[in-house]
C-alpha cells in the first residue's frame, strides 16, 4: 500500500485530530513520527517533535487529493486586527502608563528624601 503525507505538524495532538477529520470523512489516515532529533517517541516528551513537522499525518495514495482538499477547506481565516482595534489598543496602553506616573514619581521622591 503506496502512502503519501499530506500534513506535517509539530504538535501529536493537531496531528491526530487532522487524521480523525479525514477518519471521519472515511479517508483511512494514520499518523507517523519521524523524529529529527534520533529519540524514539516512546521517550519524548508529550508535544515535542524535535523539528518542524516531526509529525505526518499519511494517507493512501489515491485519497491523497480528496484529504487536501478537506484540510484546504478546514483552513483557519487569517486575518490582522484592524487599524481601529490597533489605535484604541495603543490609547488604552498609554492610558494604562499614565495612571502609575504619579506614584513612581512620588516613590522617586520619597526615596531621595529617605536617603539624606
């Protein structure tokens, strides 16, 4: 049986949960390791893989491009903050500073005034 990798990830944990989205379309997946590193995954620690994509989700070779095409629809949306959620983060940021000014100030003072 001829099997391809249509996903590799670092995390065991995504890597099965790919293979049970492709298992629960009926596309036969398994999930290997292929650890970079030479540990066995028996000792690894939980989640490392020891390099990017230690973990490779494989299926049979003529479901390949069925399992792309569902992993390219689960795809998450990418998207940036907008320029609006940006500027009332950076007020608020400086709002924040603002407010401990005064007491580090007279902290400041204090201390000097302490140490004649």
């Amino acid at each position: 049986m001829d099997e391809v990798v249509v996903a590799a990830v670092d995390s065991e944990a995504v890597a099965e949960l790919i293979a049970g989205r492709l298992r629960a379309e009926g596309i036969a997946a398994r999930v290997r390791y292929d650890s970079q590193a030479g540990i066995p995954r028996q000792i690894a620690p939980a989640g490392l893989g020891f390099g990017p994509g230690a973990f490779r989700v494989a299926v049979v070779a003529g479901d390949a491009d069925r399992a792309r095409e569902l992993l390219a629809d689960a795809e998450p949306l990418r998207r940036g903050r907008s320029p609006a959620f940006r500027a009332v983060a950076v007020v608020l940021l400086i709002a924040f500073v603002l407010v401990w000014i005064p007491g580090i100030v007279d902290a400041v003072r204090a201390f000097f005034e302490l140490a004649r």
